[in-house]
C-alpha cells in the first residue's frame, strides 16, 4: 500500500492545466514507482560472482547493487578480505541423523572359527546375541547455507552529504522538488531531506514490502516460483551472476532439506552413518522485476526548482533544439550567489566535453580569453569540475557536466554562455524499460538503445535530467543511505515492523531412537543398525525478514 503524505507535506508539484498544483497521491505513488523499477533492474544485474571478496565487477556483468540479497553454501561464498560491505545476514544448517551401529563376530562354527564357545548361536540371528543395541542417533551437518546482503558501511555518511559533496538538502533544491511557503504562498525549493525520504522512499519500500503484484525488487524464498498467474509474474532464481543465468543450477540453491535414506544395515556399511541421503525439499530465493507490461512509460512530470541556462553561443552543439531551457549537452548545478542574471563562459575542450572557463564576460568568442591552463572535469562527483564564477569559494560553486548521451562526441572550441536563472522545470520521468538489460545491460543510461530519434523524443533528448535526477539523485541516496530494505533470516517470523517474504526449514526423519534393523551378516560380522523411520519432524525454521528505516 502507498504511503500518504498529509497535505502540508505533499511537497511534489506539477503544472497543469496552465497552473501549478500538488501532486496527488497516486502521481506520488508513480513517480516512486520509477526509482523502484529501476531499483529493480539493478538488482537484477547483480553480480555475486566473486568467491571470498567484495562482489564487484570483474566482468562484463554489473557489481552488486547495495541493497542486494544472495543465498549460498558457506563452502560457496564467504565474506573476507576487502568485504566490509557484504554482511551475513543469518544461516541455517541442514542436518540429518547419523545412524548408529553394534557388531558381532559370526563365531559359531569350530572348524571355520577356532575361537568360538558354546552357546554362541550367531545364526540365529538373535539380537539377543548382542549385548547392547546401537545407541540413539546423532545429528550430522551436511551444510550450512548463509544470506548475504550488500549495503553501505559509511550510510550514516551518505545521509547527510553524497559522493557529489552536496548536502541532500542541496540535492533537494537543485534536483529535486518545490514547495508552498507556508507564509508567503510562492513556491520555492524544498530543502528538508526528511521530506523526500518520507514521501519516495517510504512509498517504494511499502511497494517492495507488501503482498502486491508490483513489489519489484522483492526478495522471496519459497521451493517453487511464486508467480501466482499474468498479474504476478516476473519472478526470477537469484543465483551467481545475476538475472540472465539465473536457472535452477546448484550454486541457485538458497537452501536444500536432505534427510537420510538410510533403511538397511547394507545402506549404513556401504554409505556410512550420515551418508545416503536424500533431498526433501529445495529452497530458492527469487526476486521479482518489472516485465514490458509493467513498465509505466511517461508520467506525470514533478517540477523542480531549475538554476541555470545554458545556450551555445558559437561552434556545433550536440541537441541544437535543447529542450524547455536550453541547450541539452550539459546541466549545471551549484550554491552561486551570484544575481539573477549573472553569467560566465565555457568553451569545450576535449571531446569528452571537458572544458575551459572565460574569464572575460564580454568577448567570449575570444578565444584568448579562456585560461587553458585550467581544465575543468564535465563528469559526474568529480571535484576537479568545480567552478568559482566569482573567483571566490565564499561566493559559491558552479558544477557543469555533460549529458551522457553525448559523451566522447563534443565539438571542441565550441563556446556555451552558463547564465543565473529563477525557474521551475519538468523534470521528464522516463519510460524504465528503455534502461533496461535489453538496451544497456552494464549502465542503464538509456544510449545504446534502438531508438535514436532524439529531436522527436524529449525523453531521450532530457536523459541528462532524467539521470541526475532518477539515478545520481534519488536512486543514489536510496541506495548509498541504506533507505532500501534490510533483510534477515530469523528463527520466528516477521515481529513488529517487520514484514516475511517466504521461510526455510531443515527438517529430519523421526526421531533419534529411530528403528533398529538386523542383524545382517556382512562378511564374517553381524551388524544391528539404528537408522531413521517415521514421519518428517522439523528441526530448525528460517524466515526471511525485512525492515524499513523510514
């Protein structure tokens, strides 16, 4: 179910209609439902590939999103070394009973065996022939299986200022959303993080941890896909190295039930104690993605508070159309106090849409008014790309970056005026599954994709916004500031603030006294064996539990 915020802080707005209205619950609720689609899709890139070390890249497949759950054989993943960020999140053991067994020399024929006595009837086949039967059965440990869960060690951190070096309430005014003054009436930036974390994060986690069809990014464990039909599908085995090798291979196992087979003195020999066994149930964890039908397209934009322009003065721009406020090749962010009005030059100076900053406002064509002794990075948290207009940090900072569509095709010597705007933006809320595997498996940046009309699809033209916004924004501070869920295999389920998403038990046959079977000649000895019998009795039970901090 949704969360509804109260009126006062329903902090989303759009335009409508010519005019400027909060957003209602349900375009709230869509909204949310972008960060957790895409949310979704990374987890299910996952790559757990590594044995014994942080889950990272390695290969061609995407490292571990945090937030990530994986289950496995302690013999098949280990948290070590550099793995301060992967933590064990509970275990349980399978077990089987050890059956048992007592001897007796076959030493009733003189001739064959020249120590036997009088009285010594092994022929019989007389258990009172033994002095003792076996003792009851021990239980034996086949495996032990651990859940892993990824997250942010330094998340406390990343609540209060993220890898860019802004605070989330900067994040707030510059990407993110507006509010109603409470005195004034004008709208204006929201800068409490507090609100966001209330209003998004809490709506894709009641999404994620609830019994609705659209909780993508939810973890289940059950013995068989937890598709209930069309309206719930989308299931898929969590295993090693994410989504598309994701079948029913031995290393996809969450957890598997054996108990032993043992029926016959022959079976104990031949196979030992805790040998023998069988499978009673096998266990896996699966997680549940968004499929085409899901997927929600376009929706109702939010407005955010918008701080700069930039428009090409000279040379060859990448999106000569722009969109809403300019150009498109890049976006800048930033505390510069400078006037509505203000100003300043950047001419590019590498393909990769590095730049140079002017130092003379009223001939920027100049190119002898550029320091090209200073480069300025155009990616994405690089402090090398800050940028004092005034020449003073007390007057704040300017950051530029490219549009990662166009990155490595920048016309050099190509001049753009950045200018101090007041404004409110659409930011465009993208159809998701263009970001998805079948486009940009390793970066979900939505180029690569089959559709390159970029004039005629403001979607594509704004991906520099809907990035910023959707991924180094919210989906960042989800992420980093460990708002996602929090998994844990418990010995009861789900308690207060808690919510199951599916259990696993070891269970043996019987009990330890079991049934003694024999005696069977083997050899020259005869054995009595203790060995399972009667119905499934569980042991130990695992559930899958998960909180929420908001």
């Amino acid at each position: 179910m949704a969360y509804t915020p109260a009126e006062a802080d329903r902090i989303l707005f759009n335009s409508a209609s010519d005019a400027i209205k909060r957003m209602s619950d349900s375009q709230i609720d869509a909204v949310s439902k972008k960060l957790q689609e895409y949310y979704a899709l990374k987890l299910y890139e996952s790559n757990w590939s590594v044995t014994g070390d942080s889950p990272s890249t390695g290969n061609t497949l995407p490292e571990v999103t945090y937030g990530g759950v994986y289950m496995a054989q302690s013999n098949e993943y280990s948290v070590s070394g550099s793995s301060t960020d992967v933590t064990n999140r509970g275990s349980l053991s399978d077990t089987v009973w050890n059956s048992q067994t007592v001897s007796n020399p076959n030493d009733d024929d003189p001739q064959a065996q020249p120590n036997a006595f009088a009285g010594d009837d092994d022929d019989s086949f007389s258990p009172g022939n033994f002095t003792s039967n076996p003792a009851s059965m021990t239980s034996s440990t086949q495996a032990t299986y651990n859940c892993f869960q990824r997250t942010n060690p330094d998340y406390l951190s990343a609540r209060t200022t993220l890898t860019s070096g802004l605070s989330p309430g900067d994040l707030n005014r510059y990407w993110g959303y507006v509010k109603a003054n409470a005195t004034t009436g004008f709208v204006q930036a929201e800068a409490d993080a507090q609100k966001v974390r209330e209003i998004i994060f809490t709506n894709v986690n009641s999404n994620i941890r609830s019994t609705s069809n659209d909780r993508w990014g939810s973890y289940f464990l059950s013995s068989t896909n937890p598709s209930t039909g069309a309206s719930d599908s989308g299931w898929y085995f969590v295993g090693k190295f994410g989504g598309a090798n994701s079948t029913t291979a031995g290393y996809n196992e969450a957890f598997r039930d054996q108990t032993s087979a043992h029926a016959s003195v022959t079976s104990v020999l031949l196979y030992g104690g805790s040998g023998n066994n069988s499978t009673n149930i096998t266990y896996y964890l699966f997680q549940k993605i968004p499929q085409g039908s899901d997927f929600s397209g376009e929706i109702a934009q939010p407005l955010r508070s918008h701080r700069f322009k930039i428009t090409k003065v000279s040379g060859t721009a990448q999106d000569d159309e722009g969109s809403h406020a300019g150009v498109n090749d890049y976006f800048a962010y930033g505390n510069y106090d400078g006037d509505i009005g203000s100003y300043f030059y950047i001419k590019v100076q590498a393909t990769s849409g590095n730049y140079y900053a002017s130092s003379d406002l009223s001939n920027p064509s100049d190119s002898s008014s550029f320091d090209t002794g200073t480069t300025y990075s155009a990616s994405h948290d690089n402090t090398n790309g800050t940028l004092y207009p005034s020449g003073s940090s007390s007057n704040g900072f300017v950051r530029v970056l490219i549009n990662p569509r166009f990155a490595g095709s920048y016309s050099t010597n190509t001049v753009y005026k950045v200018e101090k705007v007041s404004m409110l933006r659409e930011i465009r809320m993208p159809d998701i599954e263009y970001y998805s595997r079948l486009y940009t498996q390793g970066t979900y940046l939505g180029f690569g994709s089959t559709i390159t009309d970029y004039n005629n699809q403001s979607a594509y033209r704004n991906d520099l916004q809907n990035s910023l916004y959707l991924i180094h924004y919210l989906y960042k501070y989800y992420t980093l500031g460990r708002y996602h869920p929090i998994y844990t295999l418990e010995s009861t389920t789900a308690g207060t603030g808690e919510f199951n998403h599916g259990s696993i038990h070891d269970t043996k046959k019987g009990i330890s006294s079991g049934t003694t079977v024999g005696p069977t000649l083997d050899g020259s000895t005869y054995y009595i064996a203790r060995v399972p019998s009667g119905g499934l009795v569980t042991q130990s039970s695992r559930y899958l539990n998960s909180t929420s901090d908001i």
